[in-house]
C-alpha cells in the first residue's frame, strides 16, 4: 500500500559557497553528533503525494540532504482513494479556516479505514526507536497505531489559519482525537498552533528551498527564453507542439513585462482575483502580461479541486473583454517529467519582472521564496508564512488579498518602478539565504529528534 519514494541524495558539499563556511560546518558538525548518538534510528516520513504542492517539494530536498548526510531517512507515500482525498482535501481547507461543511461520521469511518490499512503495512517496516514524521492532516489517523508500537511520532503540519474561526475549530475537533500525547508536534508559525498542542512539544520549523535543485538553480537569460518558448509561454520560433497547455490569445513577447503566479489550481491560491484585479485595474493603464501557471490538472493525487478551479478560470478569462483577454494566459505544465516541470518554473520565475502569491490562506508558500531567491520583487497577501517572509522591504505586502484593487494599485506602481525591483529582489534573496535554506531547517529538525529521542 505505501509506497517508497528513493530521494536521490543531493550534495550538502554544494551548499557551502552559498551558505558560507560556518553555517557549513555547523550542519555537518550537528548530523555528526546526530548519527553518533542515534545511528540506529530511522526516520520515515509519510506523506499523501510525492509530486505537486509545497510538501513533496519540500521532501525531495530535504530527505536529498540528509541522505547526504549519512542518515538514515526514508519517505513512504501513503495510498487513498477519490473519496478520502475528497474527504482531507475538506480537512486541509478547514485548517486554514475555509469551507464549512464538517467530517459525517460515515467520513470519519472511511478515513480510518484507509489510515487502518497503511498503518498495517507502516508497522511492518518500523522498529521501537524509530521516529515516523507524518505530515499534514492526511496522515493524523496513522498516529494511535504507531504510538501502540512504541515508535516516537511528530505530527508535522504544514497549514493553518493565523485566526481560527468555527470551521477551523471543527477541523481540529476531528483531528486531535488522532493527536493526542505525541513526542512532537511541528508547525510553520505559532499564530498556527491549536490551544490543546501540549507548549512543551510544540515547535515551530518554517520550510525551506533547495538552491540547488532544477527548480532554483541558476539559469541563464538564453535558458529562461529557451524553456519559456518551448514550453509554448514566450513567443519565439519553436519546432514541437508547446510542452505546457496554454490558453491564450496571443503570446507575449520577449522584452515585455511578464506579472506570473505560480500555484496549484487551489481556491485559496485565488487565481481569478489576479486574474480580475490585473485585467481591470493593470491591463487597461500598464503594459504587459499576467501568466497564471500551474500543473497539469488531475496530476496533483491529493488535490481533487484542481480542475475545478481552472475550469472557473478558464471561463473568467473567455469572459474578459479582448483587450484584456489579449493579456492573460493561463498555463498547465505537465508533470509527466518532474525535472522539466522544476526548469519551466525556474524559468518563468526568472523571467517574470514581478511575481505575485495573491493566496486568501497560505500555510507558507514556497513559491514566494522560490521568487525572492531569484531576486524577483514579489506581490504577497499578507497572510500565513507570506507575512514572514516578506518583511522588511523583502517585497511588498498586500494587507487584505480580498482588496482587488488595493492589490492592483501596488502591482501597478512596481511595474513602473525599476529601482524597486531591484531594491526589494536584492533584499529578497537576503532574506531567503539567512532563512529559508536547508541548512537551516535541517538543524532545527535536528535539535528536535535530539530532544525526543533523548
Ligand atoms: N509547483 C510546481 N509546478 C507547478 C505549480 C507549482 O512545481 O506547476 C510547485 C511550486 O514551485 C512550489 C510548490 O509547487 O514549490 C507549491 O508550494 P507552496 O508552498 O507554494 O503551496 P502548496 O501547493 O503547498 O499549497
């Protein structure tokens, strides 16, 4: 039932130009004492989807690095069918206070049932001393099985709501009834930490980006236009069909100015607000093109509202009058080829002169550090882990990411302003090498399995 996903080791040694030699030597010097000390312990991660979205992403660098490391790491993705994704999928909108209808108890059943079944298959490969990461809601009903076992279990939870409301509250409700007592228990910021998570077993870990990997490597400006108009983004001279499905009226060009929002086709990422708020405030007063980008739909395993919501903006851009329909695209790259799909990313990334994250919810949002590494001036709704990475003139803020024209404003005023762009990139990419880097989040998780397997 579960299946292993082998994380090709990536190499730790090529992060020291970029993070210097001392936070170099720390990392190694902390996964020394860690293999030393706990040599015998594996760590597994479960999560519900090796490919698309923030989680996946985040797993194949980190599990990467600490294979390089020396440790003992494994990552096992667990089996659902449509109607428990539909069910989690419910769950994760909840925790980040959106939705409404709760869990039927007929749900719960079935969610334990499927949690009932890759738990029996877990058990098998797990020994006392082990630590099993799970993560996210998905995940929260292997817990009780694991903890009978006697292996240490941290449930890591990737989302949340910086203000819980009823609905959140109801999610948890369901939730903490699988969470209880467990030897850790990790989330991106405190304003996403429920009331019943015992303080002293709390930690707070934001996620990272690998500057290494196809997704965020260097590029150069030939290999942007190249991947750009193969990919059918940029207009240009290519010999294949397109590889990404482009909807469009006319494609733009190389030296005009691109606006990009990279995201999963998921309601709370609110691709029709940019989409509205840059053809009715942008469009008709700036030049250049908003690409909203996203993978192929039906390819995300755990996300079933995906095609759902390009299909809404898909007939939000039929319905834009042509002058501003001439100047949206919306883009879906396959997934087929997952290095493909990282360099295409990559690519409009770097291309766009602003990238804007307009998400109504955001547990964090890599796709706003991807962007500021790049040293791109980045739009951000001021809400989740946005707010902590955009902070001091790292980018600019949008308070209220309902507000479509406040959001319009700003995103008019940068693209007029080339200084800015490059003060806020230069600071952007600062801020994300002090932060967001692995080395980093590799030590906090470090200092954590020190603590509960001690
Ligand atoms: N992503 C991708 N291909 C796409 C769209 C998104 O690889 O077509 C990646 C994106 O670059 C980022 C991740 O999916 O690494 C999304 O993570 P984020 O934290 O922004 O949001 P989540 O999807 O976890 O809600």
């Amino acid at each position: 039932l579960l299946r292993d996903v082998v994380a090709g080791p990536r190499s730790v040694a090529a992060l020291a130009p970029l993070i210097g030699a001392e936070r170099y030597e720390a990392l190694l010097r902390d996964s020394a004492a860690f293999r030393q000390q706990f040599g015998h312990s594996t760590i597994w991660n479960v999560n519900s989807t090796a490919t698309g979205g923030g989680v996946a992403e985040l797993l194949q660098a980190l599990v990467g690095y600490a294979v390089d490391l020396g440790v003992d790491i494994r990552w096992l993705v667990l089996h659902g069918d449509p109607a428990f994704f539909a069910i989690t999928k419910r769950l994760h909108n909840a925790l980040h206070g959106h939705g409404g209808e709760t869990t039927t108890p007929a749900e719960a059943s079935h969610y334990e049932d499927i949690l009932a079944a890759n738990a029996a298959d877990l058990l098998e490969r797990v020994k006392p001393g082990d630590v099993v990461l799970l993560h996210d809601p998905q995940t929260a009903g292997l817990a009780p099985w694991l903890r009978r076992a006697g292996v240490r279990v941290v449930w890591r939870c990737h989302i949340g709501a910086d203000r819980g409301n009823r609905v959140t509250e109801a999610a948890w409700g369901f939730l903490r009834r699988y969470l209880g007592d467990l030897d850790g228990y990790v989330f991106t910021r405190y304003e996403f930490v429920p009331s019943w998570v015992p303080a002293g077993r709390t930690w707070i870990i934001p996620p990272s980006i690998d500057p290494l990997s196809p997704k965020n490597a260097p590029m150069d400006p030939a290999a942007v236009r190249e991947v750009m108009v193969a990919a059918g983004l940029l207009d240009g001279p290519h010999a294949r069909p397109p590889r990404a499905h482009v909807v469009a009226e006319r494609l733009p060009t190389e030296d005009e100015p691109l606006v990009a929002q990279v995201s999963r086709w998921d309601r709370l990422k609110d691709m029709p607000g940019v989409l509205e708020a840059f053809a009715v405030q942008v469009a008709p007063r700036t030049a250049g093109t908003l690409a909203l980008v996203g993978p192929a739909t039906g390819e995300v395993a755990d996300d079933p509202e995906g095609a759902q919501v390009y299909a809404d903006c898909v007939r939000e851009w039929g319905r834009l009058p042509r002058a501003a329909r001439e100047r949206v695209l919306l883009a879906s790259l396959p997934l087929d080829d997952l290095e493909e799909n990282a360099r295409m990313v990559n690519a409009v990334q770097r291309h766009a002169t602003v990238v804007v994250q307009k998400s109504l919810a955001e547990g964090f949002g890599l796709t706003v550090a991807e962007a500021m590494w790049k040293g791109r001036p980045v739009i951000g709704s001021a809400v989740g882990g946005i707010a902590d990475q955009i902070v001091d003139g790292a980018g600019l803020l949008v308070p209220d990411p309902r507000d479509l024209s406040a959001f319009g404003g700003q995103l008019r005023c940068l693209l007029g302003d080339a200084d800015l762009w490059h003060r806020l990139g230069g600071a952007a990419h600062e801020h994300v090498r002090r932060n967001f880097l692995g080395d980093v989040h590799l030590r906090r998780y470090a200092a954590l399995f020190r603590t509960i397997l001690s």
